[in-house]
C-alpha cells in the first residue's frame, strides 16, 4: 500500500511512502502523532489545535504544497429532506465559507 503526500519530490513527483502503520480514522492518526510514533499527513482541521499548542509541528513545510479536497454530507433523503438534516447543511455551509475553505 502507497500514499502519496503533496510534497514534491522532483519536478512535477510527488512523494511516495509505503507507511508502517495505517487507520482509517483522522483522530487516531492524530494520537499516534501526539505519542510520538512517527509524522503523518492530517488534514488542518484535525491538527490546528495541536499545532498551535506547540504539541504537534509542521515538517517539510517548503515542500509541501496545499491540496484542497471536497466535502461530502452523505445522508439518506426519502421524499422530503428532514429539517435538521437541512438545518445541518445550512450550518455547515456558512462554517466553510467562514474559514474560507470553499
């Protein structure tokens, strides 16, 4: 299994690893981090905290470059859209058009 991270290696390459260790979940990539097991690629709204802690640090910041991926809201929609699931969507709207991340 290889990752590719937004770091360029040569001209127009990206970096390739092959990880040792690998979840699915954001918050455990994170803890692994925090432990001290090794760097990751995590997205900004999992590690802003930390970084601004000083308990996590940016690597290979020259070389990285900034990668923007879509959002997705999954729900199940029957005939009519319910109105938290609405109200949900609307939020989450203005927040990433807040933090200009859309």
């Amino acid at each position: 299994m290889h990752n590719v991270w937004p770091v360029w290696q040569r001209e127009g390459e990206l970096l390739r690893i092959q990880p040792t260790l690998a979840a699915s979940s954001g918050e455990i990539i994170r803890q692994l981090a925090l432990a001290g097991q090794g760097i990751t690629r995590i997205s900004d709204f999992v590690s802003h905290q930390d970084l601004a802690a000083g308990r996590l640090q940016q690597v290979l910041a020259q070389q990285t470059h900034d990668v923007r991926l879509p959002v997705h809201a999954v729900y199940y929609r029957n005939a009519e859209l319910a109105s938290c699931i609405t109200c949900f969507l609307n939020f989450l709207h203005k927040a990433i058009v807040a933090q200009a991340l859309f």
